[in-house]
C-alpha cells in the first residue's frame, strides 16, 4: 500500500507552515526594533526605503483595503494605536490635542508606495504602520501556499491562535 507523500512525512510539513509563519513575523512585527517593518518606520520619513517583496505586497494590499473600505480599515493608524495605549499600554484615552495630533500623523494617504523600486516612504514625521490587523491572515496564507506548493497538499487545516483559520480541500 503506498502512502501518498503528505502523509508520510506530516511533521515535516507542519514544520515548513512553521518556518512560514515565523518567517512572516520577522518580516512584519514592530515588536521587534530590528525587525524590516519596524526599520521603515525609523527611516521612511527620511525617503524612499527599498523594502522586501512580501513586505511591499502585504502594504499594497493594505492601502487597497483603505480605499476600498473608505478608511475604515487602515494599517498606518500606528500613532493612534500608541496614543491610546494599545502597543505598550496602559490602555487610555488620550485628551483632545493629543488625540489630534496622532491623527495628523496617521493615514495611508501620507504613505507612498513605489511599486517599480519596492519602495516606501511617509510623508509625514511620525507615521507609523503595524500590520497586526493583516499579518496574521497574510502569514498563514504564505504557510499554507508552502505547504501546496511544495508538498502538494490538498487537504489541510490552518489554525492561527483563537481567530484564525483556513481551510483547503476535503479529506479523502
């Protein structure tokens, strides 16, 4: 009986979704200082930061879903999210003035994507993108493309903490 290769070797495939989604994180946490996303933070104000293809794609994709949603959703609201507490804490609601100013430095208007160089840059001094809102979905998309891709697999479960999950194919 011969055993079709996913189900051979299921620890070796769980360990590349894995490796994805640790690759991912790397890639896009601002917990991290030294982190890619968290360099353009510090450095796109400056000019244009040439970036990594899978980061540049997740921000395309971002300020797609700002527009279409009309701003409601909007990965560059950093400033807000610090403002109020969110990133560090404590949680808090900021005064007025405070509040405002995090507004001005907020926006995915103030951020310029340059598609031909995989370039960014902000517009404005204090702008911040975190893409925790998006990046959990997106590196279990990257895991679970691995795992087709090189595996073959077409039946797979993908589970992404407490509110995410994909699933692909039936079992046989």
């Amino acid at each position: 009986l011969l055993m079709p290769p996913t189900l051979r070797q299921p620890l070796v495939i769980a360990e590349a979704a894995l490796d994805a989604v640790e690759d991912m994180e790397r890639l896009l946490t601002v917990y991290s200082a030294s982190s890619p996303m968290s360099e353009l933070n510090r450095a796109a104000t400056r000019g244009p930061v040439r970036v990594d293809g899978r980061l540049f794609d997740i921000l395309r994709r971002s300020a797609e879903l700002t527009e279409r949603t009309q701003g409601a959703f909007d990965v560059s609201a950093g400033a807000l999210v610090k403002v109020w507490g969110f990133l560090k804490g404590p949680p808090r609601v900021p005064e007025g003035p405070e509040r405002l100013a995090a507004l001005a430095r907020s926006g995915m208007r103030h951020v310029r994507l340059d598609e031909e160089n995989l370039a960014v840059a902000y517009e404005v001094e204090g702008l911040e993108i975190n893409l925790g809102s998006i990046g959990k979905g997106y590196a279990i998309d990257r895991a679970v493309k691995r795992i087709t891709d090189e595996f073959g697999v077409i039946s797979a479960l993908m589970q992404g903490g407490t509110s995410s999950v994909y699933g692909i194919g039936t079992p046989h």
